[in-house]
C-alpha cells in the first residue's frame, strides 16, 4: 500500500473512582484536540499530547508516505469517573470523523487503558467496538498502552495487536509508539493479522510494586517477555501490565498476552504462560510496606543537622495526583514543620487559593498561608505564617524523565518559606504531581540545596529526581490520601474477587 491512509485518536485518563469524577474542563485545561490540530501538535518543536503522538508521526513519517485522519485525542489529569455526556460526545466525534472521511486502511489508538466513565466501565473496549462497527473486521487496528492499563477480552478481540509501555517510570512511550507504527505497516504489507493469547491474574498488586527498574517479579517478566521476542522472530508483541486496581472494575488485574504471526500462536501461549505462572509464584513479592510518618520525619530531622548524611527524598505516594490524588493533603508538611526538619523543600501542594493569595501579597509579604481552607477527603487544614519568596505561572518545559522537553503547567504558583522551620513549600493551582526538578525551579528553587524532598508522586518523580538521592534514601511515607498503596482502607465495589493481595485465597492456574 503506497499511501496508506490511517486514522488516529487516543483517550488518556487514568481513573480512580474513589477521586472527584473527571469533568469536560479538566479535559480541555490539559489537552482536547480534534482533527488537524493534532497532526499540527504532533509535528511541533514541543506539545501537551500524550508523547506517543508524536512518536507515531515521527516514525511513520520516516518510513514511507502516508496520510494521517487525526479525529481526536484527549487527555486529563488522573482523577475519577469520566462525567455523564463525555465519553458519548467522544464517540460520536469518532463516528462523525470516520463517516467524513472516507477510505480508512488502518487505526492507530493511542489511549491509556484505564479510563472509565459514567456510562460505560470497559471504555476501551467500547472505542474498538464502535471502531470494527465502522470500519468492518479488515481494517487494522493497534493501539499502545499504559502500563497501568486495564484490558478487557474483548479489547484483545477487537484489536490486531496492543502494545505496552516496558517502564515505569514510564520513558518509552515514544518507542512503543514506533513500534504500533511499524506493525500496523507491516500488516498492511503482509496482510498477516497478529493472534493473542492474552492472561488477566487475580493479581492487582498496588502500583509502588511496579516499578521496572528494581528487582521484581513484575520487572523479571517484563524483560523475560522482550528476551522471548528477540529469540522468536514469530512473536510479534509481549505485554505485561500491572492493571490500575483504583479504578474498581471487573477488568481490573495484571495481564500478560502475547501476540504471534498466523500459526504461531502456540509460541504466544507458550510465553504468556510461563510469565503468568512465574508472577503468580512470586506474587507475596507485589507487596510493599511503608514507612510510618514519625519515621520519615525522624529522618528528615536527622538528615536536616547531620550534613555528612545523604540527601533524603519522602514519597508522599497516597496522594500522587499521577494516580487521582488531590495533591493537597497536609499530614506530612504538618509533621515535618511541626518537628522543625530542617532543608526541607516540598512540592507540589494544590490549592488555587492559598496560591492565589500569595500572588495577591506580593513576593516578599509576610503572610498568614492557610491550605486547605475548605477540607477536602484526607485534605486537613494547614495554617502558618510564611514568606512569599517567588511567585510564577506555573508554566514550564520538563528537562528530566517522563516529562523531558515537555510542556507543563501547574497553573499560577508561589514558593513559599515557613517561618520556624524554614520549610519551602512550593504550591500550585493545577493537580500535577511533581516529576520533574523543573517544576521546582520555576520557582526559583535550587534543588540541589535541599537536604529533604518531598514529593507528591508515586514513583514518576524517580526518572527525574534520580540525580539528588540513591533510590535507598527514598523513602515511601504511609500519609493518608486517596491513592495510598494499603488496598485493604478501599471499600472496592467493582472488581473481581477473590483477588490477591486483597484477598488471601485468591487462586489461579
Ligand atoms: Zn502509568
């Protein structure tokens, strides 16, 4: 095929249904883009568009010609439930795109894999539906995914092949978009349509588990499944996923599958079963315990007066906004100021008004800060007298990991120093968490200066931070908040039970 023509839509939310719902603003304060505006984005110097976008583009664009059918692609900060009337307008500015637009050879769909909305729990199962209603069973369609995906069957069914990010933090997003680039081309070239053999375990192990680069069950089969495809040229795809356990559906779990050419999907059973077997062997490995909030002070303190001790990072990861926190409870800022811990810098706290009301003082005020005026779930009021020391936009480009050369923003921003302990706590309008030094350093704040950093993130912020501590002096603190890792303080209506860690007898195999 000398032109194919392929259509490209996308929807990046990560719900946790336990979070505020996800309304139309929080979309289109991040990013909702239809038609051509998102092949303009997708070729410009620097976008806001999920990084798989323009890794698509680029690659298609260096392998031959073709014409891409942007319909649309949206993108929202993690949070909850999808709002009524949202996901419907999403699928029928598909429909109308599609019906508009002629001849279609191939799909590319670019989603995260963990969106839910009000009207419908298995999102993108019902995107590929309404894609092969349209489109018939012999269009192409590949879609890559986020690591915390959840997958249906019926997403297995539907698509030709779907493809995972490998890391976490997640930095491979632009590679995988290359590789669904040079599959579908070469579906298109050869006809042949990958086969799946696809596995979901009783497994949703809470996401601090899940990271690639440590030694883990999770991290072993991820490579085990890139060694596989290297030795067998039939396989066409590995994948595993850890799963999204806060968005409460029966989708939710962690999933292996693997995706083979026509009559070698015996080799693809063969490799989704043995990682299965080797993860559920090893799945009391898929927990994590925390460090208690008088501990984590107690090190801050100490590593505060005894500067001969290493730099300390606290992970406020209950209250990542990455995985539907607010990004503004006070639990751990209270402590660490309350015990006087010296060095610390702490970021991002979310609260429009308390960062409004730095910009109304002026840099330099002497201010009574209150966060959290009106409590929110986990959000208790915080008082103190501060000093506006800077004051921003928000708006930056990310210079390390996840968010490298990408735009962010975290709406109008104040730094603000705490008198007695001298704590700098950086505050933000816009729920981001903080991955990346820059978000700091819109701020004025040398990183580098720091004895203490606390961030509102799970485990994105460790491909940016990894310059300031050794990932032993990372501590990850039991905070409360509406992502913590302590499964058993959720009351899960939606998923399929019995399933570990959750439940002691859950069973498989
Ligand atoms: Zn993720």
């Amino acid at each position: 095929m000398s032109r194919p023509r392929i259509a490209i839509l996308g929807l990046h939310l990560e719900v946790n249904a336990f979070s505020p719902p996800t309304t139309r603003h929080d979309f289109q304060q991040q990013s909702w883009a239809e038609g051509e505006e998102i092949t303009a984005q997708a070729r410009a110097a620097t976008s806001a568009l999920p990084a798989e976008i323009p890794g698509f583009y680029a690659r298609m664009d260096a392998t031959g010609e073709w014409e891409p059918v942007p319909l649309i692609l949206i993108t929202a900060p993690p949070g909850g439930i999808m709002a009524p009337g949202i996901f419907p307008e999403f699928l029928e500015i598909i429909q109308t795109g599609l019906a508009a637009a002629g001849r279609i050879d191939g799909v590319y769909v670019a989603s995260h894999g963990a969106s839910r909305a009000a009207e419908e729990a298995d999102t993108d199962g019902a995107v590929l539906q309404l894609l092969r209603d349209l489109l018939g069973p012999d269009v192409p369609i590949v879609g890559t995914l986020d690591l915390h995906c959840n997958v249906s069957d019926r997403q297995v069914e539907l698509a030709d092949l779907l493809i995972a990010y490998r890391t976490n933090p997640h930095v491979d997003m632009r590679e995988r978009a290359a590789e669904a680039a040079d599959a579908l081309r070469r579906i298109l070239e050869t006809g042949e349509r990958p086969e799946t053999h696809f596995i979901r375990l009783p497994l949703t192990p809470p996401t601090v588990t899940l990271l690639t680069a440590e030694e883990s069950p999770y991290a072993d089969a991820i490579r085990a499944g890139v060694l596989a495809r290297e030795e067998d040229p039939n396989l066409l795809g590995v994948s595993v996923t850890g799963g999204f356990v806060y968005t409460d559906i029966a989708k939710c779990g962690l999933c292996v599958w693997a995706s083979a050419r026509p009559g070698h999907v015996g080799a693809a059973v063969d490799v989704a079963e043995r990682l299965s077997n080797d993860i559920w062997q090893q799945r009391a490995a898929l927990s994590r315990s925390l460090t208690p909030i008088e501990e984590a002070v107690a090190a801050a303190v100490a590593v505060g007066t005894d500067t001969a001790l290493p730099r300390l990072i606290l992970a406020d990861v209950a209250d990542n906004p990455g995985g539907g926190g607010g990004g503004n409870t006070t639990a751990l800022l209270a402590a660490l100021h309350a015990a006087g811990a010296r060095g610390v810098v702490f970021g991002v706290l979310v609260d429009p008004d308390l960062a409004a009301a730095a910009h109304a003082a002026g840099q330099g005020a002497r201010i009574e800060a209150v966060a959290n005026a009106t409590p929110g779930p986990f959000a208790e009021t915080f008082r103190a007298t501060a000093h506006v020391r800077a004051l921003s936009d928000g708006a930056g480009i990310g210079r390390r990991g996840t968010l490298a050369g990408r735009a962010f923003s975290i709406g109008p921003a104040a730094l603000l120093e705490l008198e007695g302990s001298g704590l700098l706590l950086a505050v933000g309008s816009l729920r981001r968490q903080l991955l990346d030094p820059a978000m700091l350093e819109i701020l004025g704040v040398e990183v580098e200066a720091a004895r203490t950093i606390v961030v509102k993130s799970r485990g994105h912020f460790r491909a940016g931070f990894d310059i300031y501590a050794t990932p032993d002096r990372i501590l990850e603190v039991d905070a409360p908040g509406l992502v913590s890792p302590v499964l058993s303080r959720f009351d899960f209506r939606g998923l399929p039970r019995p399933v570990y860690p959750l439940d002691a007898e859950a069973s498989w195999g």
